[in-house]
C-alpha cells in the first residue's frame, strides 16, 4: 500500500515492463539475484512476448531474477507500480499494508 497524507492512493496501478527489468539489471538467459527487482519469485510484467506453438506469451521475471515468458494461462504474481514525479519523496514506511509507504 501507498500513502499520501494520510490516504491510501485508490487509482489504478499498472505492471512493470520488460524494458523497466532490462534496465535495472534483468537480462535475458543471464540469472541475476542482486538487482532491486530480484525477489525469488515468478511475477508478470505487461510486456507481450509474442505466440510460441500458437500459445500468447507474456513476459515475467522467474525465480532467479531472468526476464522469461510465461504463457497467459500460466499462475504467476504480480508487482504493481507507480509513477511518481521527481520532486515526491518517500518520508516513512516500508510498504507493507501495516506500515505503507508514505510520500510527500
């Protein structure tokens, strides 16, 4: 959760891209476990990858870090984002629902 001046944000969120995984560190059939967005765990992106064997694709990061591809039907996490603008910064918080974030 996010915070700002007391109030939970309510407006839509969107995934983090294959591009944003790129260039924090994540790179293709190269494990990464150091970079921030490393977190042990399958988790989408809204990137597409394309159809393999007539199968819709979409791009995900997998357990050791890799931007990887996942079919649509596949069960994988998500990791939602925000974009802030420059000047807003975090005062508190850890981001987790009993200490969320906060923004000033």
């Amino acid at each position: 959760l996010l915070t700002i001046n007391s109030e939970k944000l309510m407006f839509p969120v969107g995934l983090i891209t294959w591009d944003e995984l790129s260039f924090a560190g994540g790179v293709w059939w190269n494990p990464n476990e150091k970079y921030y967005l490393h977190s042990g765990s399958y988790y989408w992106t809204m990137t597409p990858t394309g159809f393999v064997e007539s199968k819709a694709g979409v791009g995900i990061t997998n357990y050791n870090g890799e931007p990887y591809f996942a079919y649509v039907y596949a069960e994988h996490g998500i990791r939602p984002v925000l974009s802030l603008k420059p000047s807003v910064r975090i005062t508190s918080g850890d981001g987790t629902e009993t200490n969320p974030f906060i923004v000033n």
